[in-house]
C-alpha cells in the first residue's frame, strides 16, 4: 500500500470499514482503497484480535458490497437529509 493517510483519514476508513452498511465501494471512491487494501491497512492499524472478529463481521454481510444489497432503490431517506449541512440542520 503506497498511500500514506493522515490518523483521522486512517480512522475514518476503519470507521466505514466496521459500519455495516458502508460498502468496500463506497472506501474506494473516498479514497482510492480496494477491499484487499482496506484488509492490508486494518491489519497493520489493530490488534490482531480485533482485526480477527473484524473478518468475522465482514465475512457474512451481504451490505459490505454494492453488487450484493438488493434494496439499492427503495433506501430508507429521511425527509431531514436534503437540509442536513455539513453535519447541522439548516434553519427552516
């Protein structure tokens, strides 16, 4: 792996890599990371315990891969979301 991240990039990928419903596509287009690269980069960053009930985790889910999820149109979306900036709810 020759990309060199920040500490809050490198969390923020082992962040969306622990979410359930962040898929390996969605690293990738954030920071350029396949799946093997975000197993390489999870594996050097935790302990090997943790890296091993992370494996565990990812092994089964169907949502860790966008080909996979078969509810990509009917998405739940709140009606707050489209106001939401930044991470603040704009004034109505």
């Amino acid at each position: 792996m020759s990309k060199d991240f920040t500490p809050a990039q490198t969390d923020r990928i082992i962040e969306m890599a622990w979410e359930d419903r962040t898929p390996f596509e969605a690293i990738r287009l954030q920071f350029g990371l396949n799946e093997s690269q975000v197993r390489q980069l999870i594996r050097k960053e935790l302990k090997s315990g943790s890296y091993t009930r992370w494996r565990e985790r990812v092994a089964g889910r169907r949502t860790k891969h966008a080909a996979k999820i078969p509810f990509t149109t009917n998405r739940f979306k709140s009606s707050m979301q489209r106001q939401i900036t930044g991470n603040r709810i704009s004034k109505r």
